[in-house]
C-alpha cells in the first residue's frame, strides 16, 4: 500500500553507527518521503552492552548526525529497547533497515511494533543494503585507528559505561586473538570480553620459567608487541611487585607509549612466590608507606590520564587480615592509585565480600579488581553486586591448553601415531585461517 507523504508526518530512526555508509542515507532518504526524520542516537554506554565501544563518542556523533542532509532533529536514546522514546515521540513511523528480523535485536523488533500498534504508528523496513557492512567497516577501521592513545584510554572510558570491565588471560598473539574475537549469544545478549589480563605466571608459563619475576621487562614487553599487533582490545600488566621505585618510573613510561592501559602491582616483597600458595609459602608484606611511595613517583611519572597504576592488596593472602587490608587500601588511595585489587585464595568467598562492605564506607567510587580463580562459583552479576568492577579471569587459557597438549602427546605415544587425535585437532586448513594473509 502506498504510503501518504505528510510534512505533517514523523519518522524515527534509531542508530549507533559512527562510521556512516550509503545504506544508513539510504534509510535516512526513504524516511524523509515519509515525513520529518527525528534520529535517536544511542548513547556509548547503551552501545557497549552489546557491542564495542563506538570509535567515536555520543556527543560527536550527536553532531555528525544533526548536520546530515533530511535529518530534522537529534535525540538521545538511552536503552537499546526504542520503548521510551516511542511512548513519548509517538512517531508515526519507525523506519529501520530489515536485516533486524532474526539475531539480537528482533527482539527489540518485536517490541518496536507492540508499541506502534498502541497508537496506529507503522513499521517501515527497508530491504537492506548489499556490498556494505557497518561492522566489516568497522573491524577493517579498527587497526587502523587503534592508535596507543586510543587503546590506552578504552579502559577508564569502559569503567564509566559499562557495570563491569570482563578481562580474560592473554599470553601471546594466538591466545590475544581468542580474547579479541570470541562472542557467544546468550538470552539475547552478545557477550565478549573486554579487555586482556598478560600475567606474569602465564606469560612466565609459557615460556617454561618459574614464576619467580624471573622473566625480565624486555621479553615481557615482547609479549605485550605480540598482542598489540593482532588485537585492539585494552591491556592490562601484571606487574608483579613493580620492582624498584627508581625502575618502575620509567617501566610506567615504557607501558604508556606501548598504549597499555594499565599495571596491576603487588604491597610485597622479596623473592615471589605465588599468591595462592597463601600461607603454605613465605609472603612478605611490603611496608605500606614504602610501597605507597612507588605507587605515587608512578603517578607523578606518568605523562598522560588514561593510564591507571592499580594496588594489588596481599593482606588476606599473607594471613594478616581484613583490618589489615584497609588500613592499606586507605593509604595507597591517597598516594593516588587508580584502583586496588583484593585478592584471596579462600574458596568461600567470604572474606572478599566482608572486605568490600567494609571498603566501600570510605571509598564509594574507586574501582575494584576483583581474581575469582578461588572462589569461581560467584557470577560476574554477583560480584558486581558485591562490588566489583573488574573481574578477572586470570590463567584459564593457560591451564585448559596445557592439558589439551598434553593429552594429544601422550595419545600418539601410545599409538605409535597421530590418527587417533585426530578429533581432538583442528584441521591444517582451519589453523592456516585463523590469521588470513590479508590482515595486515
């Protein structure tokens, strides 16, 4: 049925995109035959629910769009649902590209036009665009534009829009690009990770070295080049102790020009010993003055905003305490640590939330790193709630390849050759694609 053309007439046309192509002036073209276009820009942080963040932030791309021929005015949605604005614009169109039919958002389809049938308004879907997609624009932009300055600042940007920051272990090249690629669908809802966690024990690990701060700054930084080069997702180091103040001024440096978004370092002290051995191994706690100190010359060194340097606390690991851990948080926050990590090997969980309760009296906005390798029975939700801010998969990749290669080297032992692994292997072919020659 042929529609009216009515200046009288209003259109709604949600978008995201900061990159624009032809098939978003397209949709912008048809509505304004329908009538007035009014677009509703979603906001970064309704955007990194389900997909990364936008290149460009809501108030540039308010711009963009408010200047764009046919677009009559600019406003905010703040849900990815089109509830709200609808109710309150009552547009007499939706017009909306008719890819949305199937996957995550038909959902939001299908409550789109619920909400028009309330008050006679119309879907309009036009047939989408072949040739051109926004997120293969995107991803091919992405390299481009992921500059050190860009990358470095993803992560303090992630910690004001998103409820949590999800960070999984990456401790090389291939293991970076598992982390940068990976999403499942669940409920709904496109889940990927966040950022990336190099660790000191897997990245020591691999490497076949005592996690002892045995593996020196240089070959950590080359891991840290591996990762960079194939992925753009924020870093955060596992610094370990930081090591002397006069060295860890210029380490910060060294981190900040590589784009590292920040560094996580332990209060101890002496030769390290791994901190879920708890108190079955010697943990020496540093002075908390002393090793405030080198958190604040870190600070002072540092030559931009967006790198963090985060207190990792030992107290309940060393056995002395939650009082303990406090008196400590308190100290390293006034010489100006970003964030503070809590950790602790008990599996129950509870002394984690007993100290949150606890640190969140004094200390309402600063974030939390939280490490559930003990206490993995909590969700992400459920941290959060305790008040975590970033959660921390800290080694799983490294502990779910060792035994994968393990078993595949003793089963073509037994066998006297490799066809019996065969389903456990990928393919040649799948292993020459996972990096396409035309990445670079």
């Amino acid at each position: 049925m042929k529609q009216e053309i009515s200046k009288n007439k209003t259109v709604y046309i949600a978008v995201s995109a900061d990159i624009i192509h032809n098939g978003h002036i397209n949709i912008i073209e048809q509505g304004a035959k329908l009538g007035e276009v009014i677009i509703g820009i979603l906001t970064d942080d309704v955007i990194a629910t389900y997909k990364r963040l936008p290149i460009l932030d809501y108030e540039t791309r308010e711009k963009i769009f408010a200047n764009i021929k046919n677009v009559s005015k600019v406003v905010k949605q703040d849900t990815l649902s089109y509830a709200k604005n609808l109710r309150e614009l009552k547009p007499d169109y939706v017009v909306h590209g008719d890819d949305w039919k199937t996957g995550i958002q038909s959902n939001i389809r299908t409550q789109a036009i619920e909400i028009l049938s309330e008050y006679g308004g119309e879907l309009v879907e036009v047939p989408y665009t072949v040739g051109v997609s926004g997120t293969e624009i995107d991803e091919s932009m992405r390299p481009i534009l992921n500059t050190p300055d860009i990358r470095r600042a993803k992560l303090r940007r992630m910690l004001k829009l998103k409820p949590y920051i999800r960070v999984m272990e990456a401790s090389n090249g291939l293991s970076g690009l598992i982390v940068e690629n990976v999403k499942v669908e669940n409920q709904g809802e496109i889940k990927e990770y966040d950022a990336m966690w190099v660790s000191s024990l897997c990245d020591s690990s691999f490497k076949g070295k005592p996690d002892i701060e045995l593996v020196d700054l240089t070959s950590r930084i080359n891991t840290i080049n591996e990762i960079i080069e194939v992925t753009t997702k924020p870093i955060i180091l596992d610094g370990d102790t930081g090591g002397r103040v006069e060295h860890f001024v210029y380490n910060v440096r060294t981190l900040e020009r590589l784009g590292v978004s920040a560094v996580i370092i332990e209060d101890k002290t002496g030769l390290k010993q791994n901190s879920l051995f708890g108190t079955d191994a010697v943990q020496t706690l540093d002075d908390p003055y002393e090793f405030a100190k080198k958190i604040n010359a870190g600070k002072q060194a540092q030559l931009t905003r967006d790198f963090m340097i985060i207190a990792r606390l030992e107290s309940l690991i060393a056995g002395a305490g939650i009082e303990d851990a406090l008196k400590r948080a308190k100290i390293y926050i006034d010489a100006g640590a970003d964030a503070i990590m809590i950790h602790s090997k008990e599996k129950d969980g509870q002394e984690i939330a007993d100290f949150l309760t606890k640190f969140r009296e004094f200390a309402p906005n600063v974030p939390v790193v939280l490490v559930p390798t003990s206490y993995n029975h909590f969700t992400e939700d459920e941290l959060h709630a305790m008040g975590g801010n970033i959660i921390i998969y800290a080694n799983h990749l490294l502990r779910s390849a060792y035994p994968a290669m393990l078993n595949t080297a003793k089963e073509i032992l037994k066998s006297g050759r490799s066809k019996e692994v065969d389903g456990d292997c990928m393919s040649i072919k799948e292993v020459l694609n996972i990096i396409p020659e035309d990445r670079v």
